[in-house]
C-alpha cells in the first residue's frame, strides 16, 4: 500500500483513533521505511471492529530486518515479524494484517480469551472468515490455553505452590 492510499484514509476519516492508526503507518513508511508494515494486534482488531477491544496504543508489525529512521513515538508499539504476502491485506484502503494473522496475533501477545471469543465470532458474523477458518481458529485458541495451563501448572511444580493456590 502506498502512503498515498494511507493519505486519502486519513484525510477523510473524522474518528480520531482511526487518525492515529494511519499516522503510525504512515510514521513507518517516513523517510522509505518498510513496504510491508501493516496495523497488527489489538489495533487491527479496532479497524476491522471486531470485539470490544480499546488499544492505547497503535501496534504496527514490520519485517525482522526493518530499519526505522526516526525516533518511534511512545504511542506506537512494533512488532517484528517477516509476514507473509497472504498474512497482509487491506481495510479501508489502510494495510493490515489479515483477520486470522490479527486473531492469532493478539491472543498468543494478550491471552484475553475474552475477547478472542469475541473477535471469533464477531468474524464470522461479519463475514470475515469462513468456516475453516473460524475451525483453526479455534482449535490454535484451545491449543493455546492448553499449553499456558500446563506452563501455569510447571511453574507452581517448580516453586512449590501447592495445586489449590
């Protein structure tokens, strides 16, 4: 997506928390920054309208090796990820990560089962996801919890806390 693209998205938004998106891509793509930055995490859950989520800040995913130039505002978080070219998609003429990346993404970064469940089947009501994919979701979502109750249970294994604390 080309900053002019991002331009016309800002210049005809009147919800200042859509504004500050576009300005955090538009921050990364200064001074030919990376190509493939997109709104990732929480921020893409905002822009697709998915759950209830409020980020605080603008999450923005950017290649491993991107070089940014300039200082990195304190409202911006990045995250360093080579994605790949079905991961990435847009919205409203603004980059993003696609439904699923962005599903995923946010629930290994928050593990807000909440909202997770929420953000699934806000993305089928919406039309955003089919079937298979609401099934891996899913199942990534159950696969997930797993795996933290069993680091959760290792832990108190390791430092003696007892089962019922």
């Amino acid at each position: 997506m080309g900053s002019s693209s991002c331009l016309f998205a800002l210049c005809f938004s009147t919800n200042p928390q859509r504004q500050s998106t576009v300005v955090g891509v538009l921050w990364t793509q200064a001074s030919h920054g990376p190509e493939r930055t997109a709104l990732s995490h929480e921020t893409a859950l905002l822009v697709f309208g998915l759950s209830d989520v409020n980020p605080a800040k603008v999450h923005l995913t950017v290649p491993k090796r991107a070089r940014l130039r300039r200082e990195k505002p304190n409202w911006i978080v990045i995250h360093r990820v080579d994605l790949a070219p079905h991961e990435l998609t847009e919205h409203e003429g603004v980059p993003v990560t696609t439904v699923e990346r962005t599903i995923t993404d946010f629930f290994t970064s928050t593990h807000r089962f909440d909202l997770v469940r929420q953000a699934i089947a806000d993305a089928r009501r919406e039309g955003y996801s089919d079937m298979q994919q609401q099934t891996r979701l899913r199942r990534a979502l159950t696969h997930h919890s797993h795996n933290l109750a069993r680091e959760v249970t290792n832990h108190k294994a390791i430092h003696g806390e007892s089962k019922a604390s």
